[in-house]
C-alpha cells in the first residue's frame, strides 16, 4: 500500500494550541501536551453552533472553516477514533435511569454530526464522508482522500478529531491515560510526492500522541522520515521536498 500527497494548508487546536507559532514552539521540545490549558475560544464558528458541539468536534468545526477560509476544497474528510462518545454515554445514562433525552444529544449523537455542522456553518454543500477506524482512524482516512483524489476532487480537506473519552471506558482504553483531550488536526491535501507512505504489516505498542498529531509533529520539525504505529500496521512516512 503507497500513499502520496503535497500538504497544502493545515490548521490544528489542541489544548494550549491554536496559532501556528504555539504548534512549531511545540513541535521543537520533546514535551509532551498539557491537557489541563484551555482550548482557545473559535473565530470562526458561530456561537449558536459552538454551543450545541463537544469540545471535540468544536475544535474539529472550528479548524475545517478556518481553512475553508483560506483555501478552496472540493470535498471533506473526518476522522474520529470515538467520535461522539461523551454524548452517546450521556444517551445511554439516560436511557438506563428511564430519564428524558436531551433533543441536542440526540440530534448530534451520530458520528457524522461534525461534518454536517462544518458544511452547514460554512455554507458549502459540499461532498463529505466520516470515518472511524480504531487507532488507524487518521490513516484509513488518508485513503479516503486518494479514493476522492482519484474521483477528480484536487484539494480534499482532512480533519482529525477527538474528544474526551469519560472514565467509563477508559479500563478498555488504557492507552488514553496518555492523553486525553480534545484536539483537531485539519489538513489541505492535493495529489503529489512531497510526503510518501508505505504500510507494513506489524504489531507495534502506539504513541502516546494520536495519529495525526504525531504526522503534525514530524511536519513541522523538518523530519524526513517518521513511523507512525497502527492497530496491525506501521504506516512509513518519507518527506521529498522539492520533488
């Protein structure tokens, strides 16, 4: 399996994170994130919106219309390990205690909710699809990109989310104990060869980063090369700069 794209924008919020300066002074010291900071207010998406997503998907939002923005796109991505968790707990909490559903956790309980709200706020009807596949949701999502690459879509907007994942499910999650915490990496992909993938097939113990942050991380350090770990692959990224 080989992957290939020129990046063309990004934008990404994590807590304590959202300009560009903030993510290279990052990307430059080994330390990892500090899920206590704040996640800064959106400027981009309307306040009636923002009050009805979870952190997640705000972020997920506000990211999507801060490149829309700036760069035209003819289709969507989301990626999202848990999507809609906290929510869907909340759902079934109720649901468990015979209370009344919230009608706004019941609206924007489906994984696809996200997306839906990025079209809506920016009033781009445009195509889209939502992804969730595990630990690999960031890679698998990268296919769907060179599938609508191929279907003549020349710049496709990817976005890697997550939220909180609540304490319930945290004994089957042990890795989230290394982080946790709402984030957004949005990516402006084009067809090209500045940065390469090949998969192996392997097991491997995965970062503490998601993947997305992790392909953030080796692009703003210059990084030639950088491996990211998958459920049942090692996913190897090659930069070719000028090619």
């Amino acid at each position: 399996m080989k992957l290939a794209y020129t990046l063309v924008d990004w934008h990404a919020i994590a807590p304590g994170h959202s300009t560009a300066d903030e993510w290279q002074s990052w990307a430059g010291q080994p330390s990892a994130l500090d899920v206590t900071l704040p996640i800064a207010k959106p400027q981009f998406l309307p306040m009636m919106t923002a009050r009805r997503l979870s952190a997640g998907s705000r972020a997920a939002v506000e990211c999507g219309l801060a490149l829309l923005a700036r760069q035209s796109v003819g289709a969507i991505v989301f990626t999202s390990r848990h999507g809609e968790l906290e929510r869907n707990l909340r759902i079934l909490t109720a649901l468990k205690d015979q209370q009344a559903l919230s009608p706004t956790d019941f609206a924007m309980s489906v994984h696809n909710s996200a997306v839906g709200s990025l079209t809506i706020a920016s009033k781009q009807p445009l195509v889209s699809s939502s992804i969730s596949a595990g630990m690999d949701s960031f890679q698998q999502g990268l296919l769907e990109v060179t599938a609508l690459h191929q279907a003549g879509y020349a710049q496709v907007l990817l976005v890697d989310f997550d939220g909180v994942v609540p304490a319930f499910y945290q004994t089957w999650l042990p890795e989230i104990d290394r982080f946790n915490a709402p984030y957004a990496v949005a990516l402006v992909l084009q067809s090209g060869d500045a940065w390469r993938c090949t998969a192996e097939s392997a097991r491997s113990e995965p970062e503490a980063l998601p993947q997305s942050l992790q392909f953030l991380q080796a692009m703003l350090r210059d990084d030639a090369k950088i491996t990211i770990a998958g459920e049942r692959h090692l996913w190897h990224w090659e930069r070719h700069d000028g090619e």
